[in-house]
C-alpha cells in the first residue's frame, strides 16, 4: 500500500462484472449524516475511472443519483450500492444513510458487505451512535478502516482527529488504530488555514501531491523525515503486534530492519482479520481534477487489505421445515443461496431487488424459490413461492447496466421479482433454503393515517403493502379496538419519507391523524341495573324486562355472564339473548365509547311476555340494564400500560430515569450489561411513550435503544382522565 502511482481506468460506460468471488470487495461506508460517505464515493467512482471529471456518468446524472426524495431532503434515506474496478477488482460500495432514523439501511448494508469504512469528519468527530456501530462489526469480526474527511475545514486537525479515533475505536487496543499516511499541508492562505495538497506514506516514506490534480509521487525532503519518524516507528510497531511472526517483534526491537514489504504484508493480513484498522484521509476532487486527495490510497487498502467474501462467515442456513444445511461459503458451484438486501420499486422497469449471492451463481431468467419468514409481526406474511428472475443489472446513478450473471460473493440488482420482499431468500426452486434474517430495528414511533379522498382508498391498501415490502423497519397495523390504520416508523424523517413515497410512488395521499390509544372502562363498584324494553303499539309487540347487578373483577378477567333467574322470571332460551345483549353494549362502551371489561354481570331477575316477547327485545334489554347500571356507578377509565426495556450508556443513566418519572413511570429495576450500558426496566403508560423513540433520542444523543410490550390495563389517575374527558368534548 502507497507503492502505485498509476491511475486505473476503471468502468466508465459499462457494467462492472466479476467471475471469481477473489475479484470483489463489498465495502460499506459508516458514519453520521454529513461526514461525507456520499462525497467519498463519488471521489472513489472518479478516481476509478466510473465517472468523468465533473462526477457524471453517461446519462448526465451522478453516482449518488438514485431517489428524488433524496435530493429534496439533501440527504441520504436509502442503501446504494455503487461498483467500481480496481486493479482488476470489482469494489461493490454500499452508501448508507448516516441519520437514526434510516439505520434499518445501514443494517442491511452491514449484512450485505465483508468489511467497513468508517467515514468521520474532522470538523465534528465521533458521535456516539457510530461508536456503537463500531461495537457491533468488533462483535462479529468485520474489519474496518477509518476514513477522516472534511480536512478543508478551519478546524481539521489530522493527528488529533487519529487521536479521538484510537480513543474511541480502540479502546482495548489504542496501538490498533493508527495512521498510514499524513497529511502534507501547502501554503497558508489569507485565512491562517492551510489546504491539505498531499499525503506521506509512514511505510513508503513517499510523497503523493494531489496538487497538480492528479497524484504525483516525489521523494519528501529531508526536513520533512525526522516528523514522521515517530508515527512510523509506532505504526510498525503496531503492524508487528499483529503479524503471526511471534519472533519479529523481538527481532525489531533487537535492531533488525524489517522489510517493508514484510510489514505491508503483515499490515494486509492484520486487517482482513479485523484486528488491525488502519485510520487514512480523504478529499473530493477539486473542480476539474483527475482524482481526490487519498483515493488511490483508500482503493489499494480495500484491494489488498479487505477480505475477499471468502473470508466472510456465512450466515446460518435451513430447509424450509427448518433443518441446518451445512454450505461451503462463496461456492460459486454450490446449492444457490442469495438474499434480497433492499427492495425499490423504479418507474421505468418495476420492482427492484438488491441481492447479495452467498452461494451458488445466479443467472437471468432463472426460476428461483422465493422464502420469507420470521416478520409476520411487521405485516409480512410468511410466503413461499418461485419466480422467474428478470434481468440482471449493476446500478450506476438511474441507469441499470445489464450483466449475465452474479457469482457467489457478488451484489446484483434484479428485476421483477413480484414477490420478494426485502429479507427474503433466494434459491433453487428444486432446492429451497431459508437464510437467518438480520438484527432490524423496531418501529416504535406511530403513524395513524387515513385516506384523503374515495380514490386515496381505493389505493391505500395496495400502496401500504408495498411500503412495508421494501422497508421491513415499518410495521403495518390495522389495529381493531380503535379503527385507525398506523403506521410504526423508526422517527420522523422515516415517517415523511413513507409519506411522500405513498404520494409520489404510488399515487396515494393521505391524511395524519392523532393516534388514538386504546382505552378501556370498568366499574369501580357494584351498581344494579334495570332494562325494561316495552313496546305495544299495534301489530307484533316487544317485551323484555331484565333486572341484572355488576361488580367489578380483577384485571384480565373479561366480561363474566351469571345467570341467577329462579322461578322462569326470563325463559331459558332468552337467557342467552340477554348475555348477547350485555356483551354487545359493553363492546361499545357505557362511559366514553370505551370496551367494557374487568366486570361480572348476574342476572337476576326479569319478566317476559308470552306472545311479545323475543330474542331480540331481550337482546336490547339487557343492553339497556348494564347503561342503567353503568349511569349509577362511578366507572374508571382503564389506560394500557408498557413493559419499557431501555438501554443507555452510564452518562445518561440520572437523565433517562428522571425523564421516565415524568411520564408516570415507575421503574423496576436497573442492571449494568458490560461495554458502559444499563439496561432500565419500567412500566409506563402508552399515553406517555408515544413519542419516546425521538424524546430517548434527543435526551441520549442517539446512543440508547428501547423496546416496548404491552403488560396490561389499568386505571388511569383520576385527574388525567379528567382532562382527556375535557379534550374529548372539546374535540368530539
């Protein structure tokens, strides 16, 4: 790394393609919303030749050009995958949205990539959320890089920057996170600040200007060395703490001059396991130049340094009744196993699929068996079928450049699979296999939305569906006590984004409304009722008169029906239509419209008619009874009621317990989980947690994480109640 001082041509005008699962990197890029991930692959696309001088591909637009939304909101909402050729390799780069809200992108960009960048900015640093990322890919081995960008920036300082990073990445191992190159600053301008023009390779000892606009390699003069000399002895010590030579540190430290081949190889080794990672810097292009500062560098680390999917551990892998199958990773001959990473749906060619070949080589016009299980909970069904595949693709900006075929290891975009859903895996119809689908998050934000017009409902339901099918962090619920359809979203910027998609996609528009909980009502005491239904005014009468008592049960009892009649006072085949008459008006409610539960109702007594009486006047007397009763009675207004699991770094710990005591919580008990977390548990009611997933957000600056289930109802204070009656008869 640092020796080549060539510029590869790279695929500008036609699609890139790989025949051998060595040939490819699949790389994502990680970090904050504005660190530049997006600038960054559009330096790499240039540099590599996929792009012209002015950053654009055939058709007039960019690499990044994938989603009019994007380009309203300035910002990345979706997973793109952008390739590029290196040196006869194949570099899939996976753009992920750096906001919160949009990390069910990232998700699937870690799941479909081998090893990751980490793009920091050193104007801003590192934000908590990417350090849990960090976490996460130390977790299961991924190797990374880090990639310090926003050098131009007043307050850049490199070495500091690398500092902040090994304090933050490297917190087991400082020496694991070190430099490879350093940035080599021109002349002041009028400001004080002085630009970036070039690199200097520790290991090399070389200089690369990317003044002149494209990289130039110089000797650096003698005045420059002795400041290198300290990075450079520590970034070789660091390489040999992690070469499999036990026997070379010792030699080092005895004297001996190591080869410096020996310590790039050492170096590569080191980072494709994932135990070396290595920090470097980058700059966009400036106007009219071949290539921008650090690219070249970037694309050799992620040629020479980043695992082929060889290395990559496949994830498990079943029959459909759930049997493990045991497959040799990256087999390009092997049973085909592939999984749709992301779904889009594209104006000009239909339904997109993302797809990431584990196994196997997947071909146009191959009949696969499409399997998707394990997310009925979010609105997706459980469904199996096999599909013909359309044509294969590689993405660059809105062009689709049509390949022949994706080998094991590699990422394809194919088109119309009706069926398949993001998540979902792809295999020999002869040979049907399930992968295990990947850690998402859950929605926990509510949407309740409704048709705007007639013709928005003739649609919505159509267009709800396909929503969730390309984003499996939305949760569809047709939720059956208050009639609303919601929509559960990971924050606000993913609700507008599922919005505008529904109107500019799909041609729905639809109406916000306020999210309803859903509320019960029981008795807080015994009450008697009585229901006379009497009705003689010409032809066939009605008469029913029942007289019944109810008293309150503990909670989770339902509605309980005693019949107590002695004497035939009701007839036994009306006895039935009075419990149908109290079931169904405690469906509606007896106070605010409310389910009735928690209640038993005896029957007492009653009378009845020998010619008018009937099924259905015994029906509405009893209904009239529990109104009766329920007129007499103080009935309490029931609220749901949240099991909270909230994980938080220490510091927050005072913060977010304070806040939860705010919202009628009460907590239960905390635990420390290792890594500097506490994992919080409480109960808090659902009226205070509708907007948690943004207020946790807000208060932990994005580094805790809550989930939530239902635990039960019970009586909301009297005073609170009290104010949602003077809401509701404000709003009726």
């Amino acid at each position: 790394m640092g020796d080549k001082t060539h510029a590869h041509p790279g695929a500008a005008g036609r699609a890139v393609t790989a025949d051998h699962p060595a040939s490819v990197r699949n790389v994502v890029l990680v970090g904050p919303s504005g660190s530049g991930k997006t600038t960054l692959v559009e330096a790499l696309a240039l540099t590599a030749g996929a792009v012209n001088r002015a950053g654009r591909v055939e058709d007039g637009g960019t690499v990044s050009d994938h989603d009019d939304i994007e380009h309203r909101q300035h910002r990345s909402v979706q997973l793109s995958l952008v390739p590029v050729e290196w040196d006869g390799i194949k570099i899939n780069l996976l753009d992920t949205p750096g906001y919160a809200d949009f990390v069910g992108e990232l998700r699937a960009g870690l799941r479909a990539a081998d090893a990751a960048l980490f793009v920091v900015s050193a104007a801003d640093g590192v934000d908590g959320a990417t350090r849990m990322v960090w976490e996460e890919c130390q977790a299961v081995g991924m190797p990374r890089a880090i990639v310090v960008t926003h050098l131009e920036s007043a307050r850049a300082d490199f070495e500091e920057m690398t500092r902040v990073c090994a304090e933050a990445f490297g917190a087991d191992d400082p020496d694991a996170v070190l430099p490879l190159y350093l940035p080599l600053r021109g002349p002041a301008g009028p400001d004080g600040h002085a630009p970036v023009t070039g690199l200097v390779g520790l290991l090399s000892r070389k200089l690369f200007d990317y003044s002149p606009g494209e990289r130039k390699e110089s000797e650096p003069g003698e005045d420059q060395l002795p400041a290198l000399e300290g990075a450079r002895d520590r970034l070789i010590e660091g390489i040999i703490a992690e070469s499999e030579d036990e026997t070379l540190m010792d030699r080092y430290l005895g004297g001996e001059q190591v080869d410096v081949k020996t310590l790039i190889e050492d170096l590569e080794r080191a980072v494709a396991r994932g135990t070396f990672h290595p920090v470097l810097a980058a700059a966009p292009a400036a106007e009219g130049a071949r290539q921008g500062l650090g690219t070249v560098e970037l694309l050799e680390l992620i040629t020479r340094g980043f695992p082929t999917p060889f290395e990559h551990p496949l994830p498990d892998v079943t029959d459909i009744g759930g049997t493990p199958r045991e497959l040799t990773p990256c087999d390009t001959e092997g049973p085909l196993v592939a999984e749709v990473v992301k779904t889009s749906s594209d104006p000009y060619v239909g339904r997109l699929s993302l797809v990431r070949v584990f196994s196997g080589t997947l071909r146009p016009d191959d009949t696969v068996h499409v399997s998707g299980h394990g997310l009925a909970d979010r609105g997706h069904e459980d469904h199996d079928v096999d599909e013909k595949v359309g044509a294969l693709s590689m993405a660059f900006g809105k062009q689709q450049r049509p390949v022949q075929q994706a080998v094991a290891g590699d990422l394809v975009c194919v088109a119309k699979l009706g069926r398949a859903e993001t998540g979902d895996t792809l295999s020999a119809k002869d040979d049907p296999l399930l992968m295990e689908p990947w850690r998402m998050p859950d929605p926990l934000l509510p949407l309740a939305i409704q048709a705007h017009s007639k013709p928005d409902e003739d649609k919505l339901s159509l267009g709800l569906s396909r929503l969730v099918a390309e984003d499996p962090t939305m949760r569809l619920e047709q939720n059956q006590d208050t009639h609303q359809v919601v929509l559960w979203c990971l924050g606000e910027a993913h609700a507008d984004v599922a919005l505008e998609r529904l109107r500019s996609r799909y041609g729905v528009q639809v109406d916000v409304v306020p999210h309803k909980v859903p509320l019960r009502e029981t008795f807080a005491g015994k009450a008697a009722g009585r229901g006379r239904h009497v009705k003689q005014s010409g032809g066939h009468g009605q008469y029913a008169i029942c007289e019944i008592e109810v008293e309150p049960l503990p909670g989770g009892s339902g509605i309980e029906f005693v019949d107590k009649v002695v004497g035939g006072a009701v007839p036994r085949q009306f006895i039935p239509s009075v419990e149908k008459g109290v079931r169904a008006q405690a469906a509606k409610g007896v106070a605010a419209g409310h389910p009735l539960v928690d209640v038993r109702v005896t029957l007492l007594d009653g009378k009845s008619h020998s010619v008018d009486s009937s099924d259905a006047a015994f029906q509405t007397a009893g209904a009239l009874a529990l109104r009766e009763a329920a007129a007499e009675a103080r009935i309490h207004l029931l609220e749901p009621v949240a099991e909270v699991a909230v994980l938080v770094p220490d510091d927050y710990v005072g913060a977010v317990m304070s806040d939860l005591s705010t919202r009628r919580g009460r907590v239960l008990g905390t635990e420390q989980t290792g890594a500097g977390r506490t994992l919080i548990r409480a109960e808090v009611p659902e009226f205070e947690i509708g907007r948690y997933a943004i207020d946790l957000r807000s208060l932990s600056h994005g580094t805790a994480s809550f989930s939530r289930a239902y635990a039960r109802h019970e009586p909301m204070p009297p005073q609170v109640a009290g104010k949602l009656r003077e809401q509701d008869g404000e709003n009726p």
